[in-house]
C-alpha cells in the first residue's frame, strides 16, 4: 500500500487550511484597524486644534492595504 499519496493529501489540506486562516486573520485585523482610526482619528484630531469636517474616514480597502503595509514594514 503506498502512504505517500495520503501524506501529500494531508499537506494540500494542511497548506490550504493557512491560507484561509491567513486571508481570516488578515480581513480581522483590516476591520479592527479601520474600527480603530476611524474612531480615533477624529477625537486626535480635534485635540491638535483642527476642524474635523475635513477628516475621511478609512475605507475597508484602504486598511487592507494598511494592515499588508505594516506587515511589510515591521516583520
């Protein structure tokens, strides 16, 4: 009986199980950082002294792209 099939089978599940959880985690965190500025920007903001009917709110995009930048920078 060969064994090999069945491990290859159990590493394209285990490989594809990261990048679901990979692509989970990184969706959560592009929430939370968009939750987050677009909660406390405003309040930072109007602490410097500034108007904030100027302020734009992060799109859930923008943070995704946010979330990889920093990923990028600090890892």
């Amino acid at each position: 009986m060969d064994l090999n099939f069945l491990k290859g089978d159990k590493q394209k599940k285990a490989f594809l199980s990261f990048i679901v959880m990979f692509l989970a985690m990184l969706l959560l965190k592009a929430y939370v950082v968009q939750l987050i500025y677009n909660t406390l920007a405003p309040k930072l903001i109007k602490n410097v002294g500034h108007d904030v009917r100027e302020f734009k709110p992060l799109t859930y995009p923008e943070a995704i792209l946010m979330c990889i930048l920093f990923k990028f920078l600090f890892r």
